[in-house]
C-alpha cells in the first residue's frame, strides 16, 4: 500500500492543477490540531506573520516526502536565526504524525491540519509553498525544486519567531520560558510604550505581541466551542495556566469550576495532560511519562488516547536518542 501511495503522490504531481493558489496571492492561515516544535504555542499560520514561511504538505507513508526530510532540516539548521520557518504540515493522526516527526529527526515546527490540503488546493504530496513576510505567496512547487535564491531574496525583512527574545527583550523571553505567556505579553506592551526599545526590538516586539494575543483570543473562542468535556478543560486550563493578567482567565476559571462539577475525570486528565506536555516540551521524559500515565488512570476516554500518543512520541524520542 505505502509503495502504491508513493507512486500516487509522484504522478499527481504531474497533472495540472486549475485553480492552485497563484504567487502573489494571499496565503490562506491553517489552524493546527496538533503541533511539534512550535514556537510560542503556535496554532495557526498566522501567528508566524513576519517570517518566511515554508509550507511543506507531506505524508508519513509518501517516500518522496521522506526523501525531503535532509533538505528541509538543513534550511531549518542554517535559515532559522534569519526568520526562515518551515512547517509541515499533515492531515494524519497526531498520534502517527509525532512519533514519524521524533524517530527521522524533524526538528522544525511539524503540525497536524484537517483540511488543509483542499483550502490549499493541494492535488498531491510533498507540495511546498514560500511565503513572504508579507503573508503573499512567493513561489510554489514541488520543495525539492526549490533553491536557495529563492529564500535569501525574502530574508532581508524577515523577522524569526523562532529565535530567542534577547537584549531588551530578555526579560520577556524570561517569563515565556516559563509558561507565563499572559504576562509576557503586559510587559511587551509596556515595553512598547515606554518608546525606549531600538528599531529591531519594535519590530520583535511588535510581531511578538500580535502573535501572543491572536493565541489567546484564539484558545479562548475555542474553549467556549470545543465538542466534549475533556477538550473544553485541556483548553480552559491552558487560559488558567499561562495566561495569568488576562481577562480570559477569570471566565476560563469559571467555566472550569462548572465543568468541573459533572466531568470531574475529563478535568483531572485535562490537567495532568497539560503537565505532560509541559515536561515533554522540556525533554523531561520521566515525568512526562509518569503525568501521561495518570491520564491513563483516569476515566476520560479521550484523555486516555491522547495518552497513548504522548507515551508512543516518548518511546519514539527515547529510540532516537539512542542512535
């Protein structure tokens, strides 16, 4: 099956494709499922605005795709510092997604999107769009086309999201190290306003902020429309959590002491889930498994299969670093 599917995903490639987002065109967002290796909790594209973005839609099963893996981990190695952001993008289960992105070595932001490949008018995969700081399409084809000129003539005005807050922003980056995401956003504000920082730092700041508040606006509007207990309170206690200072979190306090009193397993997994993917972030992989293993005991049955996903992602992250 994997060997017929690769061939499918070669002569796609080959068709021509009617209606496929044109550069220059806007590019639309996609909001992530699921990521891997994202930088400040990412959860759309457009949090990324101001970098050069590499999208790159794959497959685990697509050998093509695998065959891109050294190519795309070199841009992330050498381009990252300068702004360039790659992420790949799938529309598989986390839960086969994470380990394939532990066990080959992907390194840069990895996202699971449902639905992404038809809004992007995508016929077949691997299949990569660069966008500009700018949010326009630059160029799109197959990613093993596409050359390094193409990059380094959007990179001048790029600012990386990836890259550590630093200088006058340490203090910032300080707090986001430490999950306090709602007060590092009230200190870039009064940074701002304070009209002390240098012309780099605005502009970090700037893209910064704008990034942290779509997140919070975004988690929020989420959590009130989430399907199922469990999905509701992973949400609500990441607001609790992170976003301390905020308005959002004196509901998300309410709406989890509600929730609370009927699914009281779907909140207890939710918050144990929380503390397992903070562990993991950090390559804590002892207490990641521990925490993952008390959603197990617990019976929230959506709790328990993101579990066992977490648990497969450290097995698969143990293996690689065994090699």
């Amino acid at each position: 099956m994997r060997t017929f599917r690769g061939w499918l995903s070669l002569a796609l490639l080959t068709l021509p494709a009617p209606g496929q987002l044109a550069v220059g065109t806007d590019a639309p967002t996609i909001a992530f499922t699921d990521t891997v290796n994202a930088p400040l909790g990412m959860r759309e594209l457009a949090d990324l605005r101001g970098a050069v973005i590499l999208v790159e839609f794959w497959a685990t099963w697509c050998g093509p795709c695998r065959a891109q893996i050294p190519r795309l981990r070199t841009l992330h190695d050498t381009c990252a510092d300068r702004g360039l952001v790659v992420v790949s993008v799938a529309e598989e289960p986390a839960a086969t997604v994470r380990p394939f992105a532990e066990q080959n070595g992907m390194t840069w932001p990895v996202a699971v999107a449902e639905g992404a490949m038809k809004a992007w008018q995508v016929r077949g995969v691997p299949h990569a769009f660069l966008i500009g700081p700018d949010g326009k399409i630059a160029w799109t084809g197959h990613p093993g086309a596409l050359q390094d000129k193409n990059i380094e003539l959007l990179l001048a005005t790029a600012i990386s999201p990836l890259q550590k807050l630093t200088e006058q922003l340490a203090p910032v980056q300080d707090l986001l190290d430490r999950g306090q995401r709602g007060k590092a956003l009230a200190m870039l504000l009064l940074l701002e306003r304070g009209g002390k920082l240098s012309e780099p730092s605005r502009a970090r700041a700037a893209m910064v902020g704008a990034a942290l508040q779509r997140q919070v606006e975004s988690i929020a509007a989420a959590a009130k429309d989430a399907e199922g207990p469990f999905a509701r309170a992973l949400l609500l206690r990441e607001l609790v959590d992170e976003w301390q200072g905020r308005s959002e979190v004196t509901m998300a306090a309410a709406m989890l002491a509600e929730l609370e009193k009927a699914n009281a397993a779907d909140v207890q997994a939710a918050s144990a889930t929380r503390r397992a993917q903070q562990h993991f972030a950090r390559h804590e992989l002892d207490a990641a498994a521990a925490a993952w293993n008390e959603v197990l005991a617990t019976s929230s049955e959506a709790g328990r299969a993101l579990a066992e996903a977490g648990l497969t992602a450290i097995e698969a992250r143990r293996k690689a670093s065994a090699k």
